[in-house]
C-alpha cells in the first residue's frame, strides 16, 4: 500500500513552498492581486506537484541506477500509480486555474502543463532543457497576471525565468558534479537575476523602506543561493552541486518577495519571502531535487 509519506516524497511536497510566489509576483506585477490569487497559487501547486511525479516517471529506469532509493525504483510508488497521479495532478490543475480565472487564465495554464510534460518526457535531457524548465516558470508568474495587464509582469517572468535557468543547468551535473566554468556562469547569472529584482518601484510616490524593500530581499536571495554557488567553484562536487541546487530552488522564494515588494506590494512580498526559510527547513527532511 502507498503511504502519504512516498507520496510526499515522489512530488517534492515542501519544494512547492516556491511555487505560489511566482503567481503572487505576476499578479502583484499586472495590478491583478485580489481573490483569485490563492485559487491559481494552488493550481500553480498542483501542476508543479504533476511536474515532480512524471520527471520520476520518465526517470525511473536512469534512477534504478543512479538513486534506487527514490519512491519507483525502490517499488514503494508503482509507475503506473506515478503517472496516474501526474495526469490527475494536471487535470485538476488546469481545471482549478479555468475556473477562478476564466479563458484568460486557461490560456496560460494549458501551455503551461504542456510545458511541464515536454520538459519531463522531451526536453529534460536535451540541450535545451535549461531554457524549457525557465519557460514553465515564466508562464507561471504569466499565469498570476492572467487577470490583469500581463505586459507589466512580463519583467518579472524573465527574471524569474532566469533564476530557473540557473538552477536547472546545475541539476545535471547533481550526480557527477561540475566543472568549475559552470557554477561561475551560474553565479553571475544570479548576481544580474537580484540586481533587477533589486530596482526600487518606479516613478509612483514610495516612502525610503518600501523603496529599499526590494533591494533587501534580493540581496537576502543573492547571498543564500550566491553563497552555495560560490562553494561550487571552491569544490565543484556532486554533493556541493545538490546543496546549490536545493539553495536554489528555497531560496526562490526571497526573490518573488523582492519583486512582488518591486510592484508596490511591500508586505506580501515579506510574507512571500518567509516561505523561504520554512522551505529550508524542510527539505532537511524531504529532498527538494
């Protein structure tokens, strides 16, 4: 029988604390934060989860070699149980998101699922995986805008694109470890990825803290995932390639609370940004890649 716990672990459930951010930033970008927010957050949840559970179902024959540990090759988790709740993870998602925002955000979210798909069945080991992944989180801020001017979020969705082409390209070497060219193109990525994120709201009228908001919290974000990242390239591991890649991936959340800070949303972007020591913390326990 399957337990909760396999379940929890297949998706990378406290992975998802880095998920609602990116339709809070777009949405905080687009002037469409309001009572449809938290229905797409969780459909935006919902298709990460889906995500998770067909990555290990097309992985599963390279991680009866490489992690047997893992939910299917270790027979806790049958494949055909882990597509099954991909494809019901996705329905629901895609269905949750039409229903509180309509075509508009039906429009982003089925993209977006197969986005998810093509990157788990096609283009996860391709060249173009990097770019693939950095494109399902885009849509993702795209889908929180969904319900207001979308052109203003785009700034967000690159910037938040960006961040996940980084962490992207160092998962592939979380196995046999980098060389050192890698986690220094990384890092310099990340360095731009803050310093965007970090531009005070613009020309609209804002006290000395609202305006320094989101310069604290990309500098949060820089200095957590800049940190592991550095410790890369002193020692281009396996292992050190994973911790970057977890630091990556809680430590998101920090950056979706600089730019949700960015569009004028100064006290959501810190409650967006706290979701990212509680990630930390968690994936103590459950893995986050």
């Amino acid at each position: 029988m399957t337990r909760v716990a396999d379940l929890v672990e297949l998706v990378r459930a406290p992975a998802a604390l880095s998920v609602p951010g990116d339709v809070v930033a777009g949405a905080a970008a687009a002037g469409a934060l309001g009572p449809r927010t938290p229905a797409l957050a969780t459909a935006s949840v919902l298709l990460y989860w889906a995500g998770m559970a067909a990555n290990d179902w097309a992985d599963r024959k390279l991680d009866a070699v490489e992690r047997p540990e893992r939910p299917i090759p270790s027979g806790r988790i049958s494949p055909g149980a882990a597509v099954g709740l991909a494809a019901g993870l996705t329905a629901a998602g895609v269905g949750l998101a039409a229903a509180a925002g309509g075509r508009r955000a039906a429009a982003v979210a089925v993209p977006l699922a197969a986005t998810i798909w093509g990157y788990d069945l096609l283009a996860k080991n391709t060249a173009a995986g990097p770019a693939v992944m950095a494109a399902c989180r885009g849509l993702d801020v795209l889908l929180g805008a969904a319900g207001g001017r979308p052109l203003r979020a785009l700034p967000a969705a690159v910037t938040v694109a960006a961040h996940t082409w980084t962490v992207t390209a160092l998962s592939r070497r979380e196995v046999d470890g980098a060389d050192k060219a890698l986690p220094l193109r990384t890092l310099a990525g990340t360095a731009l990825v803050a310093a965007s994120a970090a531009v005070p709201p613009g020309r609209r009228a804002v006290g000395a803290v609202a305006a320094a908001l989101p310069a604290v919290l990309a500098g949060w974000y820089a200095a957590r995932y800049g940190a592991a990242q550095a410790r890369v390239v002193s020692e281009p591991t396996a292992g050190r390639v994973r911790a970057a890649v977890g630091a990556g991936i809680t430590g998101l959340p920090a950056l979706q609370g600089a730019l949700t800070a960015r569009a004028g949303a100064g006290l959501l972007g810190v409650a967006v940004a706290a979701a990212a020591p509680l990630g930390r913390r968690l994936a103590r326990k459950v893995s986050p890649t």
